[in-house]
C-alpha cells in the first residue's frame, strides 16, 4: 500500500479558535510544506466577514 500524499487539517479561526464554524483542508504529508502550519484567509458566516483561520489538530474522534 502506498503513503499518503495529503493529510485532512482542520482551519480554525485565528480571533476565536473555540468558534463553531471551521473548514476541513488537505495539506501536503511530506515535504517543506508539511512542516509549515497553514494560514488562510477565508469567509466566516458566523461574523459575516473574511478572516484569518489557522491549522489546528483535528478532535479525536471515538468508535
């Protein structure tokens, strides 16, 4: 089986990380990139404006 290429991250905003509204993106496994954590500035309909959001780990989840 092969390795992943892309690793699922998840983008919080910078103002408010506890906010209930966040996107879901695919950052690349290895390389330079990979150790750089993501910044975008990205839309947030909860305050209606564009803002920063950073990579934040994603929540465990339980079976």
């Amino acid at each position: 089986m092969a390795k992943k290429t892309h690793v699922k991250v998840r983008l919080v905003p910078e103002a408010n990380p506890d906010s209930a509204f966040y996107y879901y993106v695919k950052k690349p496994a290895g390389g330079e990139k990979a150790k750089v954590k993501l910044k975008a500035k990205k839309y947030n309909p909860v305050t209606r404006k564009h803002e920063i959001f950073v990579e934040k780990k994603l929540p465990p989840h339980s079976k």
